[in-house]
C-alpha cells in the first residue's frame, strides 16, 4: 500500500542525511581553510625576513670584510641561504595544502547544493504517509514512524563511521610508505657517514625525496580525515610536521658534521611518523568498536520493526 511512499521517504531521509553531513564538513573545512590562511601569511612574513636577511648579508661592509678575513663569510652565507630554502619549502607546502583544501570545499558546495530543498521535500512526505496511516491505525503509525526515524538515524551514523574508516586507512598507507623510505635513507645515511661515499648519499637523498613526496600527501589526507571524524564527534588533533628533512644541509655543508645533523633529523622524523602512526591506530581501533556497535543496533532496529509490522 505504501511502497512508492515509502522508497520516496527513504531516499529523502538519506538526502537530508548527506545534506547534513556535507554541511558539518564544510564547516570544518572552512575553518581548517581559515587556519592555513594565517599560516600561509605568517610563513610569507617568515620567507620576507630570511631573504632581507640574506640580501643585507650579501651587502659589502666594514664587518662584511673582517668576517671573510677570519674565513667565516661563507659559512655565515651558507646558513642563511639554508634558511631562505626552508622557509620556501614550508611556504609550497601550505600553498599545495590550501589549493587540495579550497577544491574539496569547491566539491562539497555543488554537492550540497544539488541537494537544496531535501528536508521540505522531507516534511511534505512524511506528512503524507502520516495522514494516510493516520486514517487506518494513529497509534501503529506514530510507532511505525519512530522506528524508521531510529533505523535513518542509525544508517546515518553508520556512512559516517564507514567514511572516517576510509579516510584512515588511506593516511596509514602513506605513513607506511614514509615510515619505509625514512628506514632505508636512515641505512644509507649510516653508510654515507662511514664512507660510502657519493652512491650512499644518492641513495640517502631519493629515499628521503620519497619520504617527502609521501608525507606532502599525508597533510592532505589528514585535512580529510579530521573532517569526517568531526562528523561523528570524534576529534583527534593529527598533525605531522616533517620540514624537508633538511635534505639542503648535505649540499651546503661538508663534512662528518652535516652527515650526522641530517642522521639526527632522519631519527626525529622517524619518531614524529611513528607516533602519528600510533594516534591513528588508536582512532581506528575506536572507530571499528563503533562501526559494530551501530551495525549490531541497526540490525536490532530492524527486527523490531518487521516484528511489530507483522504482528500489528
């Protein structure tokens, strides 16, 4: 009697669902939006310091002269120039983050909008089937309408749950890869540092060029992952932060000093992805024990209804 009813129903239900659930992320997005726009000028200000830096280093003076008569000028310009370097490489960074950032928002406006109009369309609906099942039995409607309330709530919970998963499991891959090519340059890094020579420090290089290419696209997939957890309340603060590894030290400087400084920052970085690792798992763990629990509450809810329909 109400199966064109209802298959409309329950289409509009999962539109509001997704409606709603788009909007939470793009609130999150805009605001993640907002926090890198005043990274990005803060890091602007930072790269505008180092080059003024940089310049006024270049200029000839009094002290200038002295410094390259105590052999100390090129070292002094060395660090400096090593600066300016890092400062662009953070800036790019944020720059790629906010161009993903802004397509995502992008994308998830023209969704939401293509579902305007869902929640009235919702209402006009439910008032139908309500006033039709009001006309054969008030009491079994009211009841039969809690139930399906329950289950769309419960099928809601349930995409939001599964997505966060996804979402997850797509960071680990990437941390898996920069956990693997960090192990590798730190081998070749222990090589280089005994005499290997210039294959070990080739090797060193494309491994951490590896690892950086990886974690560019973890900052990415951390944005996304963060928003979805946000839609079932469940925030976790997951950031890694892994500066070019200060690969540019190696070509700045020479000796057994610079080796160990880039072995040192190699380890640290190591530890960074291991513990973002850790976070990660945990969350994922969190989230598998709520995934079941809704499917075991929704299979339940399910019964229940099919039971009181076939019993009423």
């Amino acid at each position: 009697m109400f199966e064109e009813l209802n298959s409309k129903l329950e289409q509009s239900r999962q539109n509001i669902g997704k409606y709603q659930r788009l909007g939470i992320k793009l609130t999150d997005y805009r605001k993640q939006l907002n926090e890198l726009e005043e990274k990005k000028s803060n890091l602007q200000a930072e790269l505008k310091k180092e080059e003024k830096d940089y310049d006024n280093l270049l200029k000839k003076s009094l002290s200038n002269l002295f410094l390259e008569m105590l052999g100390k000028m090129e070292a002094r310009e060395q660090k400096e120039y090593q600066e300016v370097i890092a400062a662009k490489l953070k800036l790019e960074e944020i720059e790629n983050q906010l161009i993903n950032l802004k397509n995502s928002i992008h994308q998830l406006e023209e969704e939401r909008a293509s579902l305007y109009g869902c929640e009235r369309e919702y209402e006009e609906l439910s008032n139908l089937k309500y006033r039709q099942l009001s006309e054969s039995n008030a009491e079994n409607a009211e009841k039969i309408q809690a139930f399906e309330e329950q289950l769309q709530s419960l099928k809601n919970n349930l995409a939001e749950i599964m997505e966060a998963e996804a979402a997850g499991r797509a960071v680990l891959a990437k941390v898996e890869i920069v956990e693997e090519n960090l192990d590798h340059a730190h081998g070749w890094g222990t090589w280089d540092i005994l005499g290997g020579g210039l294959i070990s420090d080739v090797m060193k290089h494309s491994y951490l060029d590896d690892a950086q290419e990886a974690v560019n696209s973890i900052q990415t997939l951390l944005h996304r992952f963060h928003t979805e957890l946000a839609d079932i309340k469940m925030e976790e603060n997951l950031t890694v932060q892994i500066d070019g590894f200060t690969k540019f030290a190696d070509f700045f400087f020479d000796g057994i000093f610079s080796d160990w400084a880039v072995q040192s920052r190699i380890k640290s970085s190591i530890d960074d992805i291991s513990s973002l690792h850790s976070k990660v798992d945990r969350v994922m763990i969190n989230l598998s024990v709520l995934r079941k629990n809704t499917e075991s509450n929704l299979t339940s809810t399910e019964v229940q209804l099919k039971n009181f329909i076939e019993n009423s």
